[in-house]
C-alpha cells in the first residue's frame, strides 16, 4: 500500500477494485465503512455484489476481465470533462501523450460492450474520483490474478497519476495483501528476480555486495516463479523443492499439471504446522512452530514491521522456520550461526536501504513502516511524497485483453474464485477449528436463480461442475450476488478443489495466475 | 444489612492486597507492556502495574466462564468403557478492581447459571470469591451504565466497593465477607469522617453527570416493546455485521456456548465447551442445513433483542450493563450504542 490503512479512513472517495473487502480485509472495511459514514464517497468494482458493493454509491458490475476498458473508460470521462491534474501530470510523470492519445482514440459504445456497465455509471464513477481531493483505490486479487495482470495494476497506476492521486496523504493506490507476512516475503526476496528490499539480482554492485556478506558467489539471472514450477509437468527442470508454509497442491491453479510436477520431482520437503495435502506426498517433512511459539516480524500490508513475540514454547518436535533452516543449512556444509531472529534483523538492515533503521529494539510496541533508511528515521506512513521510487511516474498505455478462456456454447459459464470469512485459504490451520466448520463446512457454488432455474437445479443440491481441465461435485446456493452467466466459488476445500478446473494461463511479467475466470458448464447429478 | 463505612489511604492498598493474595488467587487490571489495560491474574504483586485509570478491555468474563474450557478428560483402554475423569476445582479467588458494569455482569450471569439450572463449572469458579469493586468518578468514553442502571456506583453485589477521595479511598461494606476482611485486617483501616462520607456523597452525585455520550436506553426498550422498529433498522445495520463474532465474545453478559469433543490420541480425548455467538450462522443451522433464524438482520435482532427486551421481561434488567466495550470492538460499527440511538432517536 502507498497508504496507511488508517488514513482510509479520512479519504473523500474509495474506489475499490476485484476486493470482497468485508471477507478478506475486515480491518480495511472497517475503516471504509468509517469514511463512508464521514459522508465518503464508495465506488465498487465488482462481478460480483459483494458485501461492500452493497453500501457503493456506484457499483459497476463488470464482466470479469475487463477492468482496463473500464479504467480506460473513466480516464475519458475524466478528460473529456477537463477533470485531469495538469500541474502533476506536467511536473511528476512522462510518456503522457501516449495515454491521451490512445484515450482519444478509444469507442465509448466498444467499452460499454465490453465491461456491460452502462456509460452513466462509468461516467459518475469517474467523475465522483477525480472530483474529491483525497481520492483512494483499493485493489486486491481481483485485478491482479488475470492474464492481464500487470496491466490491470498499470491502468490503476495511469487513473491515480491523471488525477494527482498519489503523492498526499489520505490519498494512493492500495494493494490489499492477504496473509499476515506475504508483504514482508516479497520485502525479503522471496521473489525469483530480486534480493530482499527489490534490490535485482541483475545489478552487479547488488550482487557484489551480497557475495561479499554471504561469502558465495550469486546467480545473476532470475530464477522461476511458483507457478513455473508448479506447472512444469514433466519437463519441470526442478528436481528437488523446498516448500515451506504453502500448500499447492490444493491453492494453486490446473492441480492436474500440480500434481503432475510434483510426481515428477526426485526429492520435497515439506515445513508446516499441519500434514497439509502437499506435505502429505512429500519425502521429508519438517514440523514447523506456529506463530506463538516463535519470535520474528511479519510485515503487513501497510509495509508495517511488527514485533512477533514467543509465547510458549514450541510443542512437540516442532521448530521455527528459522531453526529448521539453519539446521539445514548447516547441513548442507554452510553454517548460518545466527543467535537469534534480531541478529538477522540486523543483516537485513545491513544490507537493505529500505530496512536499514528497522532494529528489534525499535520495534515495540507498534513497529515500523518502511522506507525506514537509519536510526533517527520514524518510518514511512505513504510513498511518493516527492517523488516516484523511479523519478518521474511514467504512463504506460494499456488495452484490453480478453481472458485467456472465452465462453462458448459447450462451456457457457464464467468462474470466479475467491474466499469466504469463515475459512482462509487451503483450510490448513481453519479446517481444524469447530467453530469455523460449523461456520463454512463446504464449498457453495453460487448461481444467479435465473441460471438455476434453466437447469432445473434447486437450493442445495449437488451438481457437477466442470472446465476443459478437469470437474468436482459441489453443492449450489442460489443468490443475485453473482449476475446471470457466472459462477463463484471459494478454493479452501479439498473435497470440492475448485483448482482442479482453474485455468494455467499466466500474466506474461508477473506471472500471476489467472485464478478469476474460466470457462465452465454444470450438469444435473443423477440420482 | 447494615453497610460499614472507612477509608483506606491508596498507599496502604498493594500492602493489603498482598495480605488477601496469601491464601487466594488475586486477579486485578493490569497494564501491560503494550500499553493494554487487561484483568490478569497476578503472581507476584511486585512490579505490576495495577491501573484504575483506564477500563479494562476484557471484563472477567473468562476468570468465571472461560472461553475454553474442559469439561472433563474420558479414555478407553482398548474395549472396556470409557473412564471419565473430572477437572479440579480452582482455590478461592480475589477480584480486585472491578467496576460497577463489572459486577453487574457477574449478577446476570449468577442468574443463567446458578438460578434454574445449576452450572457445576461456573459455581465451581463462582465459590470463594472476594468482589472488590471501584465506582466510577470518571466514567470512560463508551460508557453508559447509567442509562442501564448498572452503575456508576452500585447499590449491592460487592463485598467492598471503594470510592477514590484523592488520596485514599472511602470503603463500603456490601457482604458479610466485606466485613470479615475488615475485622481481619482492621488495622489498614480507619473510620470515615463525617467529611469523607460527605465528599463521597458528592462524588456519587456529580459521577451521574460526567458521561460522555447521551444513550436512550429507556426509550429504546418501550419501542422494543411495543415493535416500532422498523425492519430497515435491523437491514441497515446487519448489511455492515462482519460475522465475527466479537461483540459477544468481548461482552460481560454473552453466555452462550457450544461443545465439542477433541481427540487427544486414538483411545482418549476430552469434551471441551467454547464461547459461541448467536450472531453466528451455525448458532441454530440444523442438521440438513436449514436455519430457522436464516438471515443475518434476524440474528442481529436476536442478540439486541435479548440484550434490550427479553431478558427485561424475563429478569426485569437489561443484560446490556452499558460498559461499552463492544463498541470499539465492532469492525462494522454496528455496535450496540448506534443501534440503541438509531431506535430511541427514531433515526431511520
């Protein structure tokens, strides 16, 4: 996030794109519902009618996938209505004229086709952003998980810029991360291309002063992400994994060629608190502590540093990350004899800009935000004050892409994937808590009633549900929160593993999945 | 009963708590190094920080009712029929530095569990225990106690409520083990003056005028009562309900619960009971998945319902005792302070 999540709550308008943000976010809802209820304005983008899009001043309801004819849409709206911010277009960004040029040149008539929202909504939406001084976008996978992807995040990015949206506070462009410390892996380079602190493994000065520490010498091309090794099959180049924490074989996308690649490796280990469906075929599997039974950070969303502290001691065999990693790595004939999780603190801040004030004695009891670059520093509440991280921000024209697969007459269907409040992700640590099975116990495939009714499918009843790649048998439940034409369902059940049908198609830079839509078709189970 | 007035000086209070903790656990609100204000129960009195400025987050809900607890631990030695095995009962326990809203909730949950049916666990933790309660001179910032005739200051239910005078505390006797405590350890106290009762007085008085939020209890219950709230009320307010549960775990009075059994191992586990909510789904979903109280504004209605209308007719008092807590607590804010405005303001 550029932002805070508490200055949500002073923005004038919140626009927030591919989030169910009650259910994944609570926290960020709660402050969206607090701007809303200081007379802020709310613009949902979503296929669906989420819980948000329910309190939405405007709530367009694209079509999945098409979210740059949409952004592009209101980018029009916004100069053809003279509502652009000339003095911070002309004194903190480039490659402008490309943007307009390719705004003039769009069909208005072809978007609204395209998105299946009607140009007053588009134009309202766009005038209510562009018009406020504080104006926020919220984002989460809903953009990002498509094959456009990367070009999803460049329209937000061109909308933001076009409007001076950026560089103020109570005013950016928030990427809502999900897990607790997915921000902090990627701040550590748990990434294929860069060091920790997005430092690329291609700059050679980086590179030296990273052999220099570490006394090895470093590859200086990017390596492959998740799902070009998980998606290897059997030419998968990989012959031994590592897995700590995730849980593939139910989370990631076409589990056919999952399966298929891990079949083909000649050696996993597995790290993890519970026998998750990957650990289960796995050679060697370390029992890992959980969170109170171990010390370290998590970074969150709001790039916020924080202080985990141990609890109790770790239960049965169980270990840290950290332990079961220097203990391997001992093994492995290179010694990390690192005291405690603070000594790697302090190598983190030796080596990272971004991290170079961020100390444990610094941390309690509310921790820091990076850009943090040395002691006296207080942390960053948002980015871009002066200036972008590459100087000036640069436009990058973006056109629609369609989803890597179009609905045909065999598979009328789009699927959407997505979560639910009461589970997280494969279930691991929430599928062992009663009071959560109780909440959620299985998966529900929502379908508008109008769709139902044509099949002749009733509330609760089991059905088949299939894609190209491969189908499961889930139970229905009938709503208007998906719009005629589509279906939703939630990954977190191994019994009804949606990603058995999800398509493999990537985003092309980021390499993202696009777990958001894909052609699929129902059928009656016979009884 | 005849209730006994002294003052006790606020330096004298650590020594005669560390008199009453010899032989009975002591629980009070305790800073943390975090900076949160928390009932704990105290090992050592040395080098904690017992705060009276600030409310404590959680009530002491969980010291009688935990959020877990076993029940009882059962094994099967290959064939033969289980052995249950009871869990033992705690010592007698001091609390100390209750508030009104406080006490008040331990009186409503005497009524659930130990007035019909009759709770061995909770009694179990019931038994043996000292109340020492504080008024509230100073009412925090949710509170409305007042409104819920809960507090600032109580009329029974301690066994010494203090009042803060500045420097010492003026020192009322509730029950007959108040009285026990100030006979045994007659020398930390003095009789109160005519002054300090007067200044005590006074400080009840102006306690009443010192909230900070206005609360139409009164009015809300009579439109309760007579069904005038409309059902956008209920709509408006449980659209923004997160499902969370919070605000029934965090309540005093919340005393629903729900059982399950954990395996330990393959032939032994134990039957542990949990806190539930009635705002969740699965609180009445029934076998077959059908749920009588199906949409989330009648679950909603259910629980401010419960709190402001049946328990008043069924036991004449809210369970809503007005500490506020739930109010910071909601991440949709449909807490129980807007609900109670939004229905006595006819707001809608």
């Amino acid at each position: 996030m550029t932002n805070s999540i508490n200055e949500i709550e002073h923005s004038q308008v919140i626009l927030v794109s591919g989030s169910n943000t009650v259910k994944t976010h609570p926290q960020v809802a709660r402050r969206i519902f607090d701007a809303v209820d200081s007379g802020a304005s709310l613009i949902v983008i979503d296929p669906r009618r989420s819980p948000l899009a329910r309190h939405a001043d405007v709530h367009l309801s694209i079509r999945s996938g098409s979210d740059i004819p949409l952004l592009n849409g209101m980018m029009r709206v916004i100069l053809d209505e003279n509502l652009a911010d000339d003095a911070f277009v002309e004194m903190r960004t480039e490659n402008y004229h490309a943007l307009r040029d390719m705004l003039y040149r769009l069909d208005m008539d072809e978007i609204v086709a395209l998105t299946g929202v009607s140009l007053d909504k588009i134009s309202r939406a766009a005038k209510l952003y562009a018009r406020a001084q504080n104006s926020v976008v919220c984002y989460c996978l809903g953009i990002t998980q498509h094959i456009c992807g990367t070009d999803n995040v460049q329209a937000i990015a061109n909308l933001a810029m076009l409007t001076g949206n950026v560089e103020k506070e109570n005013t950016g462009v928030d990427p809502l991360r999900g897990q607790n410390n997915v921000q902090g892996a990627c701040d550590m380079g748990a990434l294929p291309g860069v060091f920790p602190g997005y430092q690329s493994v291609a700059d050679p000065e980086v590179r030296h002063r990273f052999e220099r520490a570490w006394q090895v010498s470093l590859p200086k091309t990017a390596g492959l992400t998740v799902t070009e090794m998980t998606h290897a099959a059997s030419d998968n180049p990989i012959k031994g994994m590592f897995v700590m924490g995730e849980n593939p074989m139910l989370s990631d996308p076409a589990l056919g060629l999952v399966r298929e690649s891990f079949a083909n490796l000649e050696f996993l280990a597995v790290a993890d608190i519970f026998l998750s469906e990957t650990a289960a075929v796995a050679d060697v599997v370390f029992p890992a502590a959980t969170f109170a039974e171990k010390e370290g950070t998590f970074t969150n969303t709001e790039r916020r540093v924080q202080l985990v502290r141990q609890a109790i001691a770790p239960v049965g065999e169980s270990r840290s990350d950290l332990d079961i990693i220097t203990a391997l790595s001992e093994k492995l004939g290179y010694p990390m004899p690192y005291a405690s999780a603070a000594e790697v603190m302090e190598e983190i801040a030796l080596l990272t800009p971004i991290y170079a004030g961020i100390f444990y004695d610094r941390l309690a009891p509310w921790g820091l935000q990076w850009p943090c670059f040395d002691r006296e520093h207080g942390g960053t509440p948002f980015l871009h004050k002066y200036n972008f991280a590459r100087g000036k921000g640069r436009f990058v024209p973006t056109s629609h892409k369609p989803p890597s697969e179009p609905t045909d007459a065999e598979y009328p269907f789009v699927l959407i994937t997505g979560r639910s409040y009461h589970q997280y992700h494969t279930g691991t640590m929430s599928r062992k808590t009663p009071v959560f099975n109780r909440e959620c116990p299985e998966g529900l495939l929502e379908i508008h009633p109008l769709d139902a009714k044509t099949y002749n499918i009733r509330a609760r009843e089991m059905v088949r549900l299939s894609s190209r790649r491969g189908s499961i048998k889930v139970k229905v439940t009938l709503t208007k929160t998906v719009n005629p034409g589509s279906l939703f369902t939630t990954f977190h059940f191994a019994e009804a593993a949606v990603n058995e049908l999800t398509v493999a198609a990537r985003d092309p830079q980021a390499k993202c999945p696009e777990l958001k839509v894909c052609a699929a078709k129902i059928e009656k189970l016979e009884t | 009963m005849k209730t006994i007035s002294k003052v006790l000086k606020k330096d004298h209070l650590k020594s005669l708590l560390r008199k009453l903790a010899k032989d009975r656990q002591l629980v009070a609100p305790v800073r943390n190094s975090y900076g949160d204000t928390l009932f704990t129960e105290i090992e050592a009195l040395d080098g904690v920080e017992i705060d009276l400025d600030n409310q404590a987050q959680s009530s002491l809900k969980s010291f009688l009712f935990p959020q877990q607890q076993v029940l009882f631990e059962y094994s099967t030695d290959q064939g033969s029929a289980p052995v249950y095995k009871a869990i033992d009962s705690d010592g007698p326990t001091v609390f100390f530095g209750l508030r009104s809203c406080d006490l008040a909730a331990i009186l409503y949950m005497d009524v659930i569990f130990l007035k019909e049916v009759k709770d061995p666990y909770y009694r179990q933790k019931r038994e043996n225990n000292i109340l020492i309660s504080i008024g509230c001179n100073e009412p925090f910032s949710n509170c409305f106690c007042r409104q819920t005739k809960s507090g600032p200051f109580m009329e029974y239910g301690f066994d010494l409520q203090l009042t803060d005078l500045g420097d010492r505390f003026f020192v009322e006797t509730g029950r007959a083990q108040g009285e026990e405590i100030i006979q045994q350890w007659a020398h930390f106290f003095s009789p109160a003056s005519k002054e300090d009762e007067k200044a005590q007085y006074q400080m009840r008085l102006e306690a009443q005028g010192n909230f900070k939020r206005q609360v139409l209890v009164d009015l809300a219950i009579r439109k309760l009562k007579d069904d005038l709230v409309p059902e956008e009320v209920w709509s408006k307010l449980s659209s923004r309900c997160q499902d969370c549960g919070g605000c029934a775990y965090i309540c005093p009075t919340c005393t629903c619960f729900t059982i399950n059994d954990r395996k330990i191992s393959t032939d032994s586990g134990e039957r542990i009971r949990t806190w539930d909510a009635c705002t969740f789904a699965g609180f009445t979903t029934m076998a077959g998945g059908h749920n009588p109280v199906d949409m989330k504004q009648n679950r909603m209605k259910r629980r401010f319902m419960h709190k402001l209308y049946y328990d008043v007719k069924s036991h004449n008092r809210t369970s809503c005792v007005g500490c506020g807590r739930c109010v910071d607590m909601c991440f949709g804010g449909v807490d129980i302070i807007k609900f109670i405005n939004m229905v006595g303001q006819g707001e809608i």
